[in-house]
C-alpha cells in the first residue's frame, strides 16, 4: 500500500497523519462538506451593509461582484456574480436570509444569501442606482437612479407599485421604522421627507450643504452638513440641534442601534468622532481611512464598518479607535509578456507593480513596484522596466535581486511602454509626456530621440518586425499614427475607429504589426477588429465581433488574432475569411491582457477579477490559474473528478477562506480560523506537488494526481480497520 503525503506551504514532501487523514475524508461524508472560496475585490468599494444579526457583512465593489463576508473570522462565505458593471449599494433584508444589490446599468439583485443565488432583477431604472432602503416588513425596497427617478418595488413578485420622476439625483434612501415616511437626500444636498410606500407629494425638510442622513430614533433623523451634525424631527421637518464639530467637517453619518451614539467621518485629515446624541459631547475621536463612501455600525454599536475608494473595508473599535481587520483588494494584470524561451511570465497590475513568474515550478522570480511596462531583452539575458519616476530598469532573469543592475533616467515623467527590437539587443521606450527614444542594450546609451513626433502621450505601441515603421495611439486620442521608426516622420493617420462608443471616448485597445509584412491590426471597444493594408495605409479588412475588446495577441502565421472581450469571452479570429473559434466563452470578468506562449500551445489570459488563467490552446481546457496577491503567491486549479474544489499552493493559507456546506449546498458557515478541519483541508488541499505537476500538462497532472487519490482511498482502509485510540476525555 501506498503512504498518502501532503505538501506544506513550502513545498516539502511529508507522510499525513491519521488525523488529517480523517478530518479530510469527513468532508465525503453524505450530509455536508467543507469547501473553499478564492480571490477578492479588485477595485474600490461602494458600499457596505451589515446583517441584522451582526454576523456578516456583505461589500458592493466597482469590480462588478458582491461579496458576503464572515465577520468573526473575515471569510469571504459568497460570491454574488451577475451584475454587468459597477456594483453601487448593498442592503440586509430584515427578517430573511436575502440580500438586494444595485448596479451601474440601472438593475437591482437580489440573492439568496444561502446558496448565492439571484432570486429576482429589477428592471427599470436608467444610469447607476445610487439609493437604496428596505421597509421593516421587508415588504418594499425603495430605489434611486442618477437620471432623476425614484421607484417602490413590492416583494416577493419585485412588481414596481410607484414611482416618481424629474427630482434631483437621490444619493440616500431611509424608510423610517414605523414603514410610513421615506427622506431622501439628493445632489443638491437637499433633504426631502415623502410618503411610504405611496410617494405622495414630497415635502422639503431642509435645503442647504448636507452631505449624509442617518434614522436616530425617537421620531428624528441626523444629517451630516457644513454647520456639523444636525438633528431634525421627522415627522415636522424642523431642527431640534445642531452639534458643531468645528473645526471638523463631517461629510458621512451613523447612528448606534441604542441611539445613544453618532459616528461622524469629518474632513479635513479623515478623523472619525464618536458624538454622544444627547449633548453633542466628543466622546473619542481618531484618524479614519481616506475616500470613505460608505460606513455602518454593527447591532451592538461597537464596531464601524468603512467603505471606501481606497480600495478597503475598514473594522474599527469605537471604543478604542483600533483598526481590527481590513479588507483589501487585489490588483487586476492589464499586461502580459513571455520570455522567448516560454518559462518566465512577466505581469504588469493596475497598481503599477511587476511580478516575474517561472513557469515550470511556479515560483516568483522578481517583484518591481512602481513599474508601469515591463519588456524581455532575451540576447542580454535581461528583463527591462519601465517606471512612473521616468527611469527604466534592468534586472537579470536568473538572479533573483532585488536591486536592478543598471538604471537609466529615461524621461521626467512615467514611461508608458518598453519594447524590444532585435531579439533584445536594442529597445524602444515611450513615455506619457514624452518624445519616443532608441537604445542600445548592451552600452545602455540613447542612439535617437524623435523630436519630430513630439510629446505624443503614448498609450498604445507596436513596432514591425524589421524595426522600421511603429503604430502610436496617444492617450485620449482614437486614431492611430503610423511613424517611421528611425526618422520618426508621420507616416500615416489611421482613423477608421468610432470617435465615441457609448459613454467610452477612448476605443483602440491593442495595435498589432503581422510577420511578413503582412499589415497592421487593431481592436477596440467598439467592437472592430480593422486590419490595415500598409502600402496604403487604408483598411483591407473590418470584423464586427459583437462585443467591446480589451485585449488581442497575433499568431505567429499572421493570419489569426485572439482577443479578450468586455463579458470576458476569448475568441480566435481568421482575418482572411472572418471565421470565429470560441476558445473560452463570456464569464463576465472582463479581460485585461493576452499572450501567447512562444510555441503557440497556451494561452496566458488576465481577468479583471486579479486572476491569470493558462488555457491550453488545442483543448481549449484551463491548465491553472495565478492570483495576483499582493505579497506572496497563489496558484489554484479548476474543479475535476480528482478534486471537486480543485487544488491550490500558496504561502497565503490566510487568504483561503473555507466554508461548510450543507447537504443541499447551502452555506452554513464559515470554518473558524482554529479549528481543525481547516488545518486537515489546508494540508490536503495546499499541494505544491500537485500544482506544479499541473503546469507540466495535462497528462502529468492526471498521472500524479491518479497517485495521490489512490494513496488517500488505501489511506481511508487503513484508518477504517485500524482506528485512532480514544484518548482519555473523550466520548
């Protein structure tokens, strides 16, 4: 019989115990099972709410997902995906496991909170839904559009029962306890007071410079203005106090369920104050995050919860000011290059940071902050950065350093993109305020500077293959220059993309120059992919996909491109006959990046949601995904019959959230922190071994996994006939 062993964070090789061996084969038990979630928000966030009972928190990101969170262990228990762009507002029901999420585009959701399923959409709103309020009863959600409307719908059919339209813009939506008057709080900072559910005629409770409004209990609201906070009676519009904080500004406002309490985020220096409701006294004041759009008090009035568009979810102790727990973000890869060889992968985030992979054992080779492009120089051996300081930086591959063994000041300002010429021997910088420069690799000296293109604020380049001609799209701009390369004079005006498409002024996303002279592509958001004859500098070739494209990469024939869509579908086109492949369909994470690996058999594709994905080219099968965390590594696999999770290696165990599982899939819980399921599901499941066979390919992947599972089934007999001693305590 074979000996079952598991693999630590490090990558060590070591015999399971039995009680790892128990604790994972419980998770086959009928009636349950521990799983896990991944990943994270990648952008700012909107909006939080808390759930009634105080355990869980769920967060609206402008990534597109909302996210229910454990609050005790700070596990991510859901993923609510669906929405088609920014996720705005997040609210509990009161008195059921449901939560409704606004968006963007102008839809409402609302989700089981057990089984991460959307149970309605709400349909009728125009622009992004900026207010959001449930009644007591949970018989009505209230809504607000930025294109003056307020709505009622009724549940559970989410029929709209009333509406209301040609008001100012509602950022703020409270349905008082007794579910009989709703306020409103609009762009012009002016509170009105209506009719629930009905939404008679308003009547105007205050004008003036208000920012936010709170319920505070006993018939009164609190809003949060220039003068300081003020307290109104809802029920007669007037003003019964006003605490001025000076010289604090506040601009957001909570109260404690208790209503002996408010929570004031003031401007300037982002200081929160807690203010007794009574008697306007400071109770405790400290330094709070910045950009807070959003923020809440837990049931018991102990902890504040802060959203904001520093790209965190904050957990303060009132009592104490200490920040308890964050909730970050991860940065999605807008760019992606490949070694020549194939076995180093170069990532660039939207956080201005690079990360060098190695391919064949997964590990990181180089982290570069600050670096904006990044470039493989493959006859010197180098990878070179291009940085926001304006210096470009040159590191060894192999070597590991973290120092760079040479610095150039390139520009003053940021450089935009770095490519090399000539297998590496020269290279090409461009900078965002800048004229284009030449350079020579190895004497790290500017051959030419094309003073004739001037400032051109570069956003998109490629450069043909004989190092003669470069497309230039500059930043903004939604045409294409086409400049000769060592005189830098314009050569042409390429201008056959839409000037707008929808609310999007800028459209090229990727230029491509074909081997062989075969012709210039590019892509855009209106959806064109345009292949460009370069003898007339007209286009040959328009292709209409259906979708805006973010990303492309050109086979080596010249013939096909593959591009990444805004829904997160990748797709191969032939530029001759116009023919289409699907080679992954729509997962609603937009794609940010593309590469094709040097002989053409994987694709490399980055996601909006902080992920790279390597698919297999011929089976079109996901080989492994990355995680872009900000410190560390994290690998994953996809679900299959060896793994219904599938597998991870990570040195970040704490960004593995797991859950358990009822036997209809609902979630029960989080598996807290300390207990020992989740050390036996770490050991088990944090396979280095396993991953990394999985990069191999394929068949390595099922050969060594084969192995592992049938070591865990002769596992399961041996503890099955020769079960632990019961220690001394135990029943």
């Amino acid at each position: 019989m074979k000996e079952l062993k598991v693999s630590d964070k490090a990558g060590k090789i070591r015999r399971a115990s039995d009680d790892v061996v128990r604790e994972a084969l419980a998770d086959l038990a009928h009636g349950g099972r521990t799983t896990h979630r991944i990943g994270g928000h990648t952008d700012w966030y909107h909006g939080a709410a808390v759930s009634p009972d105080g355990s869980r928190l769920i967060t609206a990101n402008r990534d597109g997902t909302a996210r229910l969170w454990d609050i005790a262990s700070g596990q991510c228990l859901m993923v609510f995906r669906g929405h088609t762009s920014e996720v705005v507002r997040a609210a509990f029901m009161n008195h059921t496991d449901r939560a409704v999420t606004t968006d963007d585009d102008g839809t409402l959701r609302l989700w089981d909170c057990a089984t991460g399923a959307c149970i309605l959409v709400l349909k009728g709103h125009h622009g992004r839904v900026a207010g959001l309020a449930v009644s007591p009863d949970d018989r009505y959600i209230a809504s607000s559009d930025s294109f003056w409307a307020l709505r009622v719908w009724s549940l559970p059919e989410g029929t709209c029962e009333h509406s209301a339209a040609g008001i100012n813009n509602v950022t703020r939506i409270l349905v008082t306890r007794d579910g009989n008057t709703m306020l409103t709080l609009d762009s012009q900072h002016d509170i009105l007071r209506w009719d629930f559910p009905g939404l008679g005629d308003p009547s105007l409770v205050a004008s003036g410079d208000y920012w936010d409004i709170a319920l505070a209990g006993d018939g009164e609201f609190v809003a949060a203005g220039r003068d300081g906070l003020s307290c109104f009676d809802v029920r007669i519009g007037s003003r019964k106090r006003l605490y001025s904080l000076e010289p604090h500004k506040p601009y957001k406002v909570t109260t404690a369920s208790d209503e002996t309490r408010f929570v004031a985020c003031c401007s300037p220096g982002e200081t929160v104050l807690v203010v007794d409701s009574r008697t306007g006294a400071i109770e405790k004041q400290f330094t709070g995050p910045r950009f807070v759009t959003d923020m809440i008090l837990s049931p018991d009035g102990k902890t504040l919860y802060t959203a904001g568009f520093d790209r965190t979810c904050n957990m303060w102790d009132i009592g104490t000011g200490e920040c308890l727990q964050a909730i970050g973000s991860t940065r999605s890869v807008h760019h992606l290059s490949l070694s020549g060889n194939g076995v180093y992968l170069a990532a660039c985030d939207k956080g201005d940071t690079v990360k060098l992979w190695n391919l064949t054992d997964g590990s990181q080779r180089g982290k570069f902050p600050g670096a904006t492009s990044v470039a493989f120089l493959e006859s010197a051996r180098l990878v070179v950065t291009g940085h926001d300081d304006g210096r470009v930086r040159f590191w060894e591959i192999d070597s590991g350093k973290e120092r760079p063994g040479a610095v150039l000041q390139a520009y003053s300002s940021a450089v935009a993109c770095v490519l090399p010429l000539e297998s590496g021997a020269f290279f090409a910088t461009f900078a965002r305020h800048g004229v284009p420069k030449l350079w020579n690799t190895e004497k790290r000296n500017c051959l030419k500077i094309h003073s004739r293109a001037g400032n051109i604020d570069i956003d998109t380049t490629a450069i043909d293959e004989d190092t003669q001609r470069v497309a230039l799209r500059r930043q903004g701009k939604n045409h294409i220059l086409v400049c000769d390369l060592r005189s830098g004079d314009i050569l042409a005006t390429l201008t056959d993309h839409a000037h707008k498409y929808g609310n999007l002024s800028v459209i090229i996303t990727g230029i491509r120059f074909l081997p062989r002279g075969r012709g210039l592509v590019s892509c855009g958001r209106d959806g064109l992919i345009i292949l460009w004859d370069l003898s007339t500098f007209k286009a040959a070739r328009s292709i209409h996909v259906g979708n805006s494209i973010l990303s492309m990469a050109v086979e080596n024939d010249g013939r096909h491109v593959v591009i990444g869509t805004h829904t997160g579908g990748v797709e191969r086109w032939d530029l001759e006959s116009g023919q289409r492949e699907i080679c992954r369909p729509p997962e609603g994470s937009p794609v940010a990046g593309l590469a094709l690996s040097p002989d053409e058999s994987r694709l490399f594709v980055s996601f909006s949601d902080g992920t790279v994905r390597i698919i297999d080219r011929e089976s079109t099968a996901l080989i492994c995904s990355l995680w872009n965390v900000d410190d560390g590594f994290f690998w994953f696999t996809p679900p299959d019959e060896h793994a219904p999770d599938g597998w991870v290696w990570t040195d970040r165990e704490d960004l593995l959230h797991l859950v358990e599982e009822g036997s209809e899939g609902k979630v029960l819980g989080a598996v807290p922190l300390s207990d020992e399921r989740r050390r036996a599901y770490i050991m088990t499941r944090n396979n280095a071994a396993i991953v990394q066979a999985r990069l191999k390919g394929l068949d390595e992947y099922a050969r060594v996994a084969r192995r592992y599972t049938r070591a865990l089934a002769d596992e399961q007999n041996r503890v099955e006939v020769h079960p632990r001693p019961m220690l001394p305590g135990e029943t």
